[in-house]
C-alpha cells in the first residue's frame, strides 16, 4: 500500500501524517499477527498454524511453521525457535 502514496512536498505535516499511519499498520500488523501471511513462504510449501501444545508438562501456544504436512496429536515434532512465538517444524517423530 505504502509504495502508492505519491508524496510531492515533505512538510512537517505530511511527514507526521504518514507516521502515524506507519505506526497504525505495524500495531495492526502485529496485534492479529498477520505478518505471517508470507507469500513467498506460500509458495515454498509452508503453512503457519496456531498449535496449543505441551513442554515440559506445561502447556503452551505458539506458531509452528511447517512444510509439507500437518501436525498430529500425540506425536513428536524437532522444533526450532526462530523468534518469540514462531517456531520451524524440522523432523517428525526424531529418534532422542
């Protein structure tokens, strides 16, 4: 959306103005989380879910990258962490 705005004269108001749409698009982006709809990742193959699952006897929710299938219950995924929240599924069932 951004890379249509055609901005002639950078005047303190303007500039103000689309700063505050900046910080309304990143808070929106980041209360839904939809700065996981990735297209690129899409086309990869990779599909995002919302998993609730347990660590360590607890319980947890976070996202779970993985390609190429889904996850099931009461089976063993090898996760990574790649940020708060967001993890890659890498290996189903591992052998410890």
């Amino acid at each position: 959306m951004v890379s249509f705005f055609l901005i002639e004269h950078w005047n303190e108001k303007t500039l103000a103005s689309f700063a505050f749409f900046m910080f309304i698009m990143f808070w929106l982006t980041l209360k839904t989380h939809t700065i996981f709809n990735n297209p690129i990742l899409a086309m990869m193959g990779y599909n995002i879910y919302d998993v609730l699952y347990e660590k360590n006897g607890r319980e947890h929710q976070d996202y779970f990258l993985i390609k190429c299938g889904r996850l099931h219950k009461n089976e063993t995924y090898r996760i990574v962490e790649i940020s708060e929240q967001l993890y890659l599924v890498t290996d189903k069932n591992p052998e410890v």
